[in-house]
C-alpha cells in the first residue's frame, strides 16, 4: 500500500482520508456484495489514470451495478454513485466511504 499511498500525495497533493487507508489496510484485494465491489489500490490507480479523474479531483473506487460506478470525490471523501457514461449523472451520494462499506455491507 505503501506506493498506492504515495501515488496518491504525488497526485492530489493531499494525504489519503483516513477511512481509504482503512479499507485498503482492511482489504487489499478489494471488496464486493450483491451491490458493488470496490476495488485494490492498483486496479484504483489504473482506472483513475485511465479516465483521467486525477484531474478532476476523483478516485475511480470500483462498480456499482453493470451500469455505474463509484467515484470519490478527493476534497471532501464524498463517495458518488454515477452513470459510467456520463459522471455528472449521479444515482447516489454517500457522506463518505465509511458510510458506503456500512450500508452496502462489503466483504
């Protein structure tokens, strides 16, 4: 975790929020349930490379369903559910990943 964790200052110019490391530390493969899966710090760091949010201040986290997948917002830790073509339309928001894990019961 230690790279994913200084890709992410070098990115963002910001330490990770507290409740990332805890579920990276939590689980570094990633996580899913019948809802969503979260994924690992390299499938975070190529998605989000490859989508160019680095830029825009968001985290490429995993899927939603076949359709969405889930965004956080770098500033706040707000966790966006969105449309995979188009970002700017949001299905769901969630205060943080913390609040994410808990409702989506992620294993």
């Amino acid at each position: 975790m230690s790279n994913f964790k200084s890709w992410f200052k070098a990115t963002y110019n910001v330490e990770m929020p507290e409740d990332l490391v805890e579920y990276l530390s939590e689980k570094p493969d990633g996580a899913s349930s019948e809802a969503a899966t979260l994924y690992g710090p390299e499938d975070i760091m190529a998605y989000t490379e490859e989508r160019e949010l680095e830029e825009k201040g968001f985290l490429y986290l995993g899927t939603g369903n076949m359709l969405d997948v889930l965004l956080l917002q770098v500033a706040d830790g707000q966790v966006f559910l969105v449309d995979q073509t188009d970002y700017q339309n949001v299905d769901a928001s969630f205060r943080s990943l913390t609040v994410l894990r808990n409702l989506l019961d992620l294993q």
